[in-house]
C-alpha cells in the first residue's frame, strides 16, 4: 500500500468485508425471527390449505378450527388443529387419519384436540 500509495485500500476493503458480512447474515436473522415469532412456515403455506380441506371431508368432522403450525428448529415442523366431530365419529380413526394427512405435508408432531358436537 505504501509502496503504490493506495492507503485508501485498507479502510475500502474493510468496508467491502462488513459489507458482504451485512448482506449474508440477512437470510439467517429473517429465518430466525420467523422462528422465534412461530411463524407459519412458508415451505408449508401452499400445503396446509389443502390439508385442513382434506381432513374436514374425513367422515364425522364437522369442521377444523384453531390451526397453528411453526418451525420448531430448521425443517421440524409442529402444528395443533382443533377437531369438532359429529358424536357417533370413530376419535381413534379421524385421529389417525389427521396425522397421517399432515405427516404427507411435511409435520412431525401434531397436537390434535377432538370435541363432539352436542345433538
């Protein structure tokens, strides 16, 4: 530097390091704040509509209500949806067919709550 008289390289070159720093560390803070606010994730925004539809036309459920899916870590997906079943419904059957619909989309633990309708 001294020798071209390029002092100004050393403060430009820092500069362009924090800079390439600045842009890389982006994705990593949005993914992260995605996480710790329990964001739907978006990998999963296009298959959940067509599960919740599924799963309502399983025979005995009323309707799906509550749904809330987030990320616990990297691609570890967790949901819990709120089932209203009609009160001579197979809990056990809708249950496994529940998990199995959204085990197809991408969800490792799933907490479903099933209530009876009342007659």
């Amino acid at each position: 530097m001294q020798r071209y008289d390029l002092m100004i390289a050393d403060p430009i070159c820092s500069m362009l390091i924090a800079l390439l720093i600045g842009v890389s560390v982006v994705p990593l803070l949005k993914e992260s704040i995605g996480i710790l606010m329990q964001r739907t994730p978006p990998s999963l925004d296009r298959a959940l509509p067509e599960c919740y539809q599924r799963v309502q036309q399983l025979q005995g459920v009323y309707s799906l209500q509550d749904p809330h899916f987030w990320t616990l870590c990297t691609d570890v997906y967790i949901g819990t949806v709120k089932l209203l079943v009609a009160p001579d419904a197979d809990r056990r059957w809708v249950l496994s067919q529940t998990h199995n619909v959204f085990t197809q989309a991408g969800v490792r633990q799933l907490y479903v709550q099933i209530d009876t309708a009342a007659m």
